[in-house]
C-alpha cells in the first residue's frame, strides 16, 4: 500500500505544481486511491492537474461513486476528453453503473455511433459475456502477409486495448482463427496469416455466462478469447484486466451467501446500516426459524434430559463437532466445484472418500475424548462411551451430508455457497440430537 503523505503534505501547502510532477511518476491505480481518499472538492483539484492521457486511465480505477461525481462536475469539454480515451468496455460499465442524470451527459459526449454501440451492449444480458466483451481488438485476414499483418498492427494498436493476440476474420466477420503477436513477429514476413494462424480457436457466445468464461481462463491460462454471435461472427473480445473482476465477484458471492448474507455491490463502509442490516436479516430469520427444530427435538426428549442431566452438557460439544465436520467438508466440495474438479457424477466418489476421512477423524476425536471424559473427568463409563460413539456418528454423517448438499445445489442449478456454513451448522444439529438421544437410549437405557 502506497503512503500518501507526501502527496497529502502538499495538498495542505497548495503546492500544486509540484504534486501534479510528483503524481507523473506514480501508476495511475495509486492516483486513482489518492483521489479516492479526497473530499470533493480536493479530488477535482487533483483530477485536473492530469494530463489527458493519464487522467483517462485513472478514471477508469476510480470508484463508481466518485467516476459520477467526476462527469458531473467536470465541464464539458474535460468530460468528452476522457470519454475519448476510455476503452470501449470501460464506457460501457460507466454507462451501466451510473445515475441518469451523469448518463445524459456522457452519452452527449460520445460519438453517435458510440451511442449506438453503447445501447446494443447494454442490451446484453446481465452477467454474460457479451456484456463484458470490448470491440477494441485487431483483426486479420488469412490471406495478408505477415509484413502487411505487422503494418496494420502498427497503425491501429493505439486504439487497441490489448495487441498480444490478433483475431482472423472471414469478409462476413466469421472467426476463423487467432495468432499471436509473438508468431508475427518470428514468422517470415512473406509468408500467409492463414498459414501459421491457430485454426479452431477457443471462444465463447455473446450470452455465454460470465461464470463459465471465467473458467475457461482459468483453465487456458488466456489473456483474452474471442466473443461470437449465434451466426460466429466475431463481435468482440474479452481481456484477462475484465475477467479477473469476474472472478473477484464471484469469489466475493461465494463468501457472502456462505456467511448467509445476501451478496451486495455497495462496498461495506459506502453502503448504510439500514442495507447492511436489510442484506443479512432474511437468511438470519430463515436460520433463526429452522433452528427450532433443535429446540423442539430437545423438548421431545425432555425426559431423557432429566433422568440423566449430565447428557445435557455434552450437547454443545457434540452440536459444534459436526458443524464444524460438516462446514470443512462443504468448503472443500464447493471449491473443487468452482475449480471444475468434481461434478454431480462424482458424487458416489466422493461420499466413499468422506466416509473413509470421517471414519479416521472421527475415531481420532472419538478416542481422545473417551479418554478425557472417563479417565480425567471420572465419567461412568456408559456415559463416556455414549458421548464418544455419538462424536464418531456426528463427524461420519456430517462429512457425508457436506459432500451431497454442494453438489445437490449445483445439479439443481443453485449456487453451492448456499449449502455451506450456517445451513449446513443448522441441519446437521438437529441430525446430532437424534443421533445423540437415541444413542443414549440404546447403550444407557433410558426412556424416550
């Protein structure tokens, strides 16, 4: 993390001359967390000490609230600078995230055939790969040479969001294979584009989820893939910058609704105590509800409680271990899931591997505490094997049940984070009290 204080120092000192050289030397993502730590007013002044070209670029880091407060304030002719050196896909989001009356104005900033492009990528679904995609690429025809490659190359990268890899095109725009900036640039400029091009290239549809794009860069280890209509007319590109946002949100999804909180954009110092309480207050009262059912299991074996009060104690202990069992169980089934690692078909090996790591932790925990109630604690040793053998069926049936719930979501198109922590906690407790009373029932005798 950058430190600020020097830029701080002569913000205090109106020394502006001097900040706005020292700002030169910095990447404009730093720029962008100095503006960010400004008031208003401050930030302008920062803002527009920028030279064009920079000034576009840290704008395109800036938080969403402070990019709309920027256009807003900005005249008119400052705004339709840094339109002009925005990337595509960047107006886009811009666009997309910010108010109408800050739309209205960037939209009166931007060529009419922007604006076209604009609303046709808007029209795209939410959260699929025409709605990430830019049109900033280049593209190639097979029959080129590779020295006229090379020269439209040079003539078109400064528009160009990335160069590394160049998209060859049919005259009706049909994808017909990519090649990379590297293969030019070692190749014989006489020979044919076609020629040394990768034919059959990865790509993905316009409305192809942002979830599997995601995956197909993790797995590839590509830095941009091409984005098609239904017709294979190449319509886009998405780059690796745009994709590990996706990634970031998703992850940040997954931590939320594992956490039972619904997932929010608004960052947690922006957004309000009324939105952090709204966002959290559903799932709690959905646990809060379904945990009545341990209550109600405890009140049906009220008299197996009261014959024997020391099984009471041992309630939290054995509620806990299976929670905890159950919840490492899920994270690491939804995470091989998001990896692509496992699938429902998986399932059946799964569940043997679980039953045969539950079997080693839980007669590991289960002997340990065998240990501890009867020889330490002088427990009688019905109880002390009641409690252990409890523990080895809570850690089995809870490992089991965080390995089929994950994936049960997945194949009934739910996202598997639902099934992790809290609702997982919730079902295996009730599970461990019956598992637990009836045990007692069983080796100790008495009435249920």
């Amino acid at each position: 993390m950058m430190n600020f204080e020097r830029f701080d120092q002569l913000m205090l000192e109106k020394k502006y001359t001097l900040l706005k050289e020292e700002l030169l030397n910095v990447l404009p993502a730093d720029i962008a967390d100095f503006i960010s730590r400004l008031d208003e007013k401050q930030a302008l002044i920062v803002f527009r000490l920028l030279p064009k070209g920079i000034a576009a670029a840290v704008f395109s880091y800036l938080t969403k609230e402070m990019q709309a407060m920027i256009s807003y304030l900005v005249n008119e002719k400052e705004l339709a600078s840094i339109m002009a050196d925005l990337y595509f896909d960047d107006k886009v989001d811009l666009v997309e995230e910010m108010p109408a009356n800050v739309v209205k104005k960037i939209l009166k900033n931007t060529s009419e055939v922007e604006r076209k492009l604009i609303n046709q990528f808007l029209m795209y679904p939410d959260f699929s790969a025409g709605s990430l995609m830019t049109i900033e690429f280049v593209d190639l025809k097979k029959e080129m040479l590779v020295k006229e490659a090379l020269e439209r190359i040079r003539k078109t990268a400064p528009d160009k969001e990335t160069i590394y890899t160049c998209y060859v095109t049919d005259a009706t725009r049909h994808l017909e294979g990519t090649i990379s900036l590297k293969d030019l640039v070692l190749a014989n400029v006489d020979k044919k584009v076609g020629d040394i091009m990768q034919k059959d290239p990865l790509f993905v549809n316009t409305h192809d989820d942002q979830e599997y794009t995601a995956d197909l860069f993790k797995k590839y280890d590509l830095l941009a893939i091409p984005v098609v209509d239904n017709e294979q007319r190449l319509v886009g590109i998405i780059t690796f910058d745009d994709i590990i946002d996706v990634i970031e949100e998703e992850n940040t999804e997954d931590f939320y609704r594992m956490a039972a909180v619904q997932p929010t954009d608004e960052g947690y110092i922006n957004a309000s105590t009324f939105q952090l309480a709204r966002k959290r207050i559903l799932w709690l009262s959905i646990l809060m509800i379904s945990a009545t059912l341990t209550g109600l299991i405890i009140r049906k074996f009220e008299n197996a409680l009261q014959s024997v009060v020391v099984l009471a104690a041992f309630i939290p202990m054995l509620m806990d271990t299976g929670g905890n069992a159950g919840s490492q169980t899920s994270t690491m089934v939804i995470r091989s899931i998001v990896l692509g690692e496992i699938e429902f078909k998986d399932m059946a090996k799964i569940v043997w591997k679980e039953l045969r790591v539950s079997l080693l932790v839980g007669s590991t925990l289960s002997a340990l505490n065998f240990i501890r109630l009867y020889f330490l604690e002088r427990h009688s040793i019905s109880i002390s094997i009641t409690v252990s053998f409890t523990l080895l069926l809570t850690v089995i049936i809870s490992k089991v049940i965080g390995s089929i719930l994950p994936l049960t979501a997945k194949k009934l198109r739910l996202d598997p984070a639902i099934m992790a922590g809290p609702l997982i906690t919730t079902i295996v407790d009730a599970i461990v009290l019956l598992v637990y009373f009836y045990s007692a029932s069983w080796l100790i005798g008495i009435p249920i």
